[in-house]
C-alpha cells in the first residue's frame, strides 16, 4: 500500500507543476496593476514606480516565476496584499469554514440522493422512478447562487425563520476555542450548546443551497448503478435462494454498486469546493471561496495562486482517497491498475 500511495503521488507532480505555471500566466495576464492598487487613487508614476519595486513586480518574468518555484518548495505561498499576512496563514485559518459547509452539504446531498437513486432503481419506468429522475433534473437546472438568494428571501427575510446571512455567527456570538476550525464541532467540544446551535442555524441555508447542486449527478449514478448491478446474474440467484428484498439490496446490490459511487462522491466534493465561490458570498460565509474573489478584485496574485495551489493539492488527496477506498471496498482492484 506505502508504494502504491507513493507511486499516486509521484504521477501528481507533473500536473501539480503545470497548475503552478498556468496560475502563475494566467494571474499575471490579468487585468489591473496591483502596485497602482496600494500606492492609492493619488499615487504619481513614480511612486506605483517604487511599490511595484517593492512588490518585486519589476523583475524579468522568468526570475519572477522561479522566486515563487523557489518560496514554493520551502512552503512559502507568499504574502496577501490585502491581508498583509502569508497566504498559507490566510488559507488555512478559513480552509475550516469552506470544509465544513461543504462536507456538511455533501452529507445532505447524500442522504436525499442515495434513498432516490435505489427508490427509482427499484422501481424503474414507474411514477416513482419519473418524479425522481425529474427533481433531480429540476434540482440541477437552477444555479446553486440562485437557489442561495431564494432561500434567503423565502426564510429569512419573508418568514423569519433563519438567522442573518452573515457569516459562521451572528456578531453577538464569540467564536469557540479553535480545536477543529469546525464551529459546531469545537462548541460541542466546548459545552456551549448556544453557540452550537447558533454556528448550525448559519449552516443550514448554505448548506441546502450547495447541496442542491450535488443532489442530481449522485442520485443518477445511483439509479445507474443499481440498476446495473439488479440486472446482474448474481442478484438472480440470491433472488432465486429466498433471501431477503433488504438483504439483497443492502448486503448484495448496494455493496457491489458502491466502486462508481465513491468516484462520483469524490468528484462531487471537487465540484462542490469550486461552486463555493458562489454560496460563500451570497452568504458572506469566510471560506477560501469568497477569499479567492477578493484577491481576483485587486488582482492579489500570491493570493490566487496560493489558493489555486492549495486546492489543486486538495484534489490530489481526495483522488488518493478514493483511490485507497476503492481497493478497500473491492480487493480485486489492483494496487498497479
């Protein structure tokens, strides 16, 4: 398992180096001038002259890039302008709050998709099986943006029922002592159940906002799934030994149904800490979704490649994962496959 973890990681490398040199281009080739952004609306030729000096903007573009190679294999993402502190700092002390909205949707996700997805793969071409596959279909024609300001204006500000969408707490809250970065986690690690329940009120529309956008493509590789393995001949025969509907779909079908659906999980989580962006701020939740966009705005380059990085490093994992999970669910996937 250790050479096959190692070898995984050692195919990552050179797609890791081509996101560190394509974010490198692209951030550059952005509009704006980020020196004339801190020298300030007043700022003379000269003067952006020296911040851009400072910056080390000034340099060859090649020396430029090899500077941040360098700071890069020492763990150095560098300085945020904005923030002024390292972008490592930045990104992990608000990689919590994305974490933890996101997993949070994932697992409502799931629990909604999974129940459809066998429901219509038991009962195909029924009314069953149609409204399934059509609120999935519905569920993922809306933007999940969209869906984030319905909810808002629907229970918050029509019916009163959510909390302000402000962030991970109201402003009269205090934060819980950070054990996790998860909120409701480290409150409850706390003994404060008020806060407990105050940081899950805030989770609640984000979280349903962001799940809507996951619910389609799991419940149809579900469906797609199922139904491939109740087709299968060994589902016949436990049919044909009397065992049990429940046994059958649980112990049999669903186990060996699983291998496509933990892919498209790990694909989905991907998917769903791209489309954070969007939710992070309607809600103006301090995730490194809404960070990304204020670095866009000012064109704060160490930011944005920072977090390019980051997630491109985030998705190796989830692939390593998934991978490792795959040979544990089915021991006849090869380690070298």
């Amino acid at each position: 398992m250790t050479g096959f973890i190692l070898k995984r990681l050692a195919s990552a490398v050179p797609s890791l180096f081509g996101v560190m040199v394509l974010t490198f281009v692209v951030s550059r080739a952005m509009p704006g001038d980020p020196a004339a952004f801190f020298a300030g609306p007043a700022a003379t030729p000269e003067s952006i002259a020296r911040v851009r000096a400072q910056l080390g903007f000034d340099q060859p573009i090649v020396w430029q890039f090899l500077d941040y190679i360098t700071d890069l294999l020492h763990g150095d993402l560098g300085l945020s302008f904005a923030s002024g502190q390292p972008v490592l700092d930045d990104l992990m002390r608000r990689l919590p709050a994305s974490m933890e909205l996101t997993l949070l949707a994932l697992v409502i996700a799931l629990a909604v998709a999974l129940p459809m997805g066998i429901l219509a793969a038991v009962k195909p071409g029924t009314w069953i099986d149609h409204i399934c596959r059509g609120s999935t279909t519905l569920a993922a024609a809306l933007p999940s943006f969209f869906i984030g300001l319905l909810l808002i204006y629907v229970f918050y500000f029509r019916l009163g029922w959510a909390p302000s969408p402000i962030g991970r707490l109201e402003i009269w809250y205090s934060s819980p002592a950070e054990v996790t970065g998860f909120y409701t986690i480290d409150a409850l690690l706390e003994g404060n159940f008020e806060t407990f329940r105050a940081a899950a009120a805030q989770l609640v529309l984000p979280a349903l906002s962001l799940s809507l956008f996951a619910l389609a493509p799991l419940a149809r590789m579900t469906r797609a799934s199922m139904l491939g393995v109740l087709n299968a001949e060994f589902i016949t025969t436990a049919t044909a030994l009397g065992l049990s509907r429940r046994t059958i779909l649980i112990n049999y079908a669903l186990r060996n149904a699983m291998m496509p659906m933990i892919n498209i999980i790990g694909m989905v989580f991907s998917f769903l800490l791209g489309a954070n962006v969007l939710i992070e701020q309607v809600y103006g939740w301090p995730g490194i979704g809404s960070y990304a966009v204020e670095a866009v705005l000012i064109s704060d380059y160490a930011a944005i490649q920072g977090f390019v990085v980051i997630m491109a490093v985030i998705y190796i994992l989830l692939n390593l994962i998934i991978d490792i999970t795959n040979t544990i669910i089915d021991p006849r996937v090869s380690h070298d496959a």
